[in-house]
C-alpha cells in the first residue's frame, strides 16, 4: 500500500511510504530534526511537510526502506 503526501511549501519534496514494509520501529521519526514524521497506528506517517528540508536522514536509516524522500527542487534546479 502506497501513501503519497505532496504539498507545495518551500522545498519542494514529495516522501513516499511503502507502509507494507514498514515495521514501525520510529527510528525516522527519532532521526528527523525536523519532526516532520510521527507514529501512529504502529506505522510512519507524514505530520509536517512543510518542515521537510529533504536531508534524507529518514530514507537512509529506516532498515527497511520504507521511506523515500524525492526533492523536487533538486531535480528541476529551481531552489531559491
Ligand atoms: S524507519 Fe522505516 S520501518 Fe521504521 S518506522 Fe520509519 S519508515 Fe517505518
Ligand atoms: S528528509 Fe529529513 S527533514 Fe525530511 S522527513 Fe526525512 S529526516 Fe525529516
């Protein structure tokens, strides 16, 4: 099951989470210095996108690739 958040806010990023492969350990949520993710039900979800600086801190720890951070800005080079 796919669960997309898209919001237009300063950085332009989309996070992606596969919440079949999540096991709910929060190591993201602990990770992010943005807290921009929070538990809930035992799975991942996305709280405050706006907040995403799209480190991509949550992606690179979750141990079961769960999460995907897509930064827009980045792909199409129009970062303020
Ligand atoms: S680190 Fe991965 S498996 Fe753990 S709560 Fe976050 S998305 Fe789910
Ligand atoms: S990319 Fe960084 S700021 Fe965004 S949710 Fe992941 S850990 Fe938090």
């Amino acid at each position: 099951m796919q669960n997309t958040a898209v919001k237009k806010k300063k950085k332009d990023v989309i996070i992606e989470i596969n919440e079949a492969w999540c096991k709910g350990c929060a190591i993201c949520v602990e990770l992010c210095p943005e807290d921009v993710l929070a538990m809930e039900k035992g799975k991942v979800k996305v709280v405050n996108l706006e907040a995403c600086t799209a480190c991509g801190f949550c992606e690179l720890r979750c141990p079961d690739f769960a999460i995907v951070v897509i930064d827009k800005g980045k792909l199409s080079k129009q970062d303020e």
